[in-house]
C-alpha cells in the first residue's frame, strides 16, 4: 500500500482497524464485495470489512449502532454462515473490543480466533 494513495471512506473503527493492519504489515483488502451485487442488497448479502488474504480470514467491524437489533442480528448470522460455506474463518470485532484492547483484539483476530 502506498503513503501516496489516499485512504477510500472509512469509520473510525474501520480507520483503527486499516492503521493496526497496515502498521503490522499484515496483507489485506478493504471493503470487498464476497456475496451478492453492489448495490443489491439481500438477506446474506456480504461487502466484508477486510480480507487477510494470506490465511482466508475475514474481518468484520461490527459497531453496535448497525449491529444490533433481531433483524440485523439474524441478517449477521446468515452472512457469517454463507461466508464460512465458502471456506472463510469470520471474525467479528466488535466497538468495546477494538476501543479497550486494541491490540489484544487484533492480535487474535489475526490468528482467526474470535472474542
């Protein structure tokens, strides 16, 4: 990745997330679509977050303010169920996780364990 690039839209927590990997020199892609058609959005549905694309681990930044309530929570299973058809190890990290232990959070997350 190059200093010169200039960073795509991102959230904070996303921003936390791209800075750890980049600093770690952790290979990835950000904001890839894996299931589905941009734009089109269904049940299952997944643009996921990062890819590690040395180990086939997916990263999902999972703030509570889009991640919470029954039909979001059952539309986030799906996706992790489909993505994991495919082969992928899906973690999901969440707000609390990445802002009060950074660098535990990431450090598992890279090994494919989840919180």
């Amino acid at each position: 990745m190059s200093n010169n690039k200039s960073l795509p839209p991102m959230s904070d927590l996303e921003a936390m997330v791209y800075k750890w990997l980049t600093q770690h020199r952790i290979k990835f892609e950000f904001q890839s679509q894996l299931i589905g058609l941009r734009g089109v959005r269904e049940l299952g549905d997944a643009i996921v977050d990062f890819i590690l694309t040395e180990n086939n681990i997916l990263l999902r930044i999972m703030g509570e303010y889009f991640h919470a309530g029954v039909n979001v929570e059952a539309r986030d299973t799906i996706q992790k169920e489909r993505l994991q058809a495919l082969g992928y190890v899906v973690v999901d990290l969440w707000t609390k996780d990445l802002m009060e232990r950074l660098n535990y959070t990431m450090q598992q997350a890279i090994k494919g364990e989840q919180l």
